[in-house]
C-alpha cells in the first residue's frame, strides 16, 4: 500500500469523509500536507496557517492565543479524529492563532481551503456535513464560555470533566479511565482561572471521590454522578 492509498484510507475513517471518492481526496492533495510533529512543536504559529484545514490523525494539540503580556491562553485541546485550522474557510482573518504539539508525537494530514471548497462546489451534501460539523464545534465553544461567565470555578471543572469524559468515552459506560494529555496550568487556561486555583479544586473533587487526576491518566469514577452535580 502506497502513502497515497493510506492517506485515503485515513481521511475515509472520518464521518465527514464517508462520502469521498478515491479521486476527490486525491484532488485535495492531501499526502503532500501530511506532517509529523514532535511534542511542543507547532503545526502553525498566529498567521502562518497558509489558508489550510488540518485533520488530526494522531495525537493531540493544543489551540490557543497569546495576550499582550504574551500569556498563553487555551481555547480547545484536539484529539484523533478532530478537523482544525481555516474552518471558516476565510482568507487571513487576523487572528492571532496557534496549534502545538501537546504530551507525545502528533500526525496531521491537510489540504488548501482552495482544494476544498473545490470539492464543495461538486458535493453539496459535504458541504451540508461540513457546516453542520463546524457549528456542533461553535456550539461547544460556546457553551463552554457561557459556563466561564456564569459559573463558579468548581462548576466549570465539573462541566470541563464532563466534557472530556463524553468526548474520550467509545460507549455507555459509566465510569471511565483514559490517558492524560493535560497540565493543571492547560486545565486552568482551559477553564479560565489559575493554576493554583485549578490544582486546589481538583483536589477536592478527588476527596469527594468524583475522579483521580494524574499525570498519566485520569478516571471519572461516575459520569452521571458528576452530570447530576453540573444540573
């Protein structure tokens, strides 16, 4: 099998690109933007995206901005399987924007906003899935700064822990242990406060027994528990 026939392999495995035929995801060029980054590399850094959309085959990242003061600040952290990058499929909006490398080695494969839109053009019915993708990922973000505005520290861990545990769980189960890609400093950025004050509430969500927070894996000892706590 030859990159190429991987490549398609690959970018099939996403619902998003069921659909796709062997020639339509050689015309999005993907095997020449595939990429392999280590830990704390960038994949771009504020207005070097070059107008690309990446696909997160391996690994996780990290997305975020830096203030003034040069403060890092965390909007979202990416899995396997998560799409990134010129998702309004804009030109540069002056967004001051970087994906890193977070906890081991990461594979992206992507393609040109051009590419795609070119594809789009032909397949309204991806086009249809695409938008309705892109705004359940609004849709989350939002969510997640209506909690930092209206909810107290513990409340946003809860709701942040709950997040995690629907997004790494595969089935129904309950209670869940999966590996660790998170820093207390990325947990408070994530939830907007600090890092002391991150690391003192996850303690005593541990004493209370909802959850264990270590560096290599975190478990959620009940996931209803901790929604009946979020309501």
């Amino acid at each position: 099998m030859n990159i190429e026939d991987s490549s398609f392999i690959l970018l099939r495995q996403h619902r998003l690109f069921r659909q796709l035929t062997y020639k339509e995801c050689s015309e999005l060029n993907i095997v020449s933007g595939f990429m392999s980054k280590k830990k704390n590399e960038f994949v771009y850094l504020n207005s070097l995206r070059n107008d690309r959309l990446y696909f997160l085959k391996k690994g996780y990242i990290k997305i975020g901005t830096y203030d003034k003061e040069g403060n890092e600040k965390i909007k979202e952290v990416l899995s396997q399987g998560d799409i990134f990058g010129q998702l309004s499929l804009e030109g540069d909006t002056g967004e001051q924007e970087f994906a890193q490398v977070i906890r081991s080695e990461a594979n992206i494969c992507s393609f040109t906003v051009e590419d795609f839109e070119k594809i789009l053009m032909k397949r309204p019915d991806l086009a249809i899935s695409f938008t309705k993708l892109v705004g359940l990922k609004i849709k989350g973000l939002q969510s997640r700064i209506t909690s930092i505005i209206y909810k107290d520290v513990r409340a946003r861990l809860i709701d942040f822990f709950i997040y995690l545990a629907h997004k790494e769980r595969k089935d129904k189960e309950d209670e869940l242990t999966f590996k660790n890609y998170l820093t207390h400093a990325e947990v408070a950025s994530l939830v907007g406060c600090t890092r002391q004050t991150a690391t003192t509430f996850i303690n005593k969500l541990e004493e209370e027994g909802l959850l264990e927070f270590s560096r290599q894996q975190i478990r959620i000892k009940s996931i209803s528990k901790l929604e009946s706590l979020a309501d």
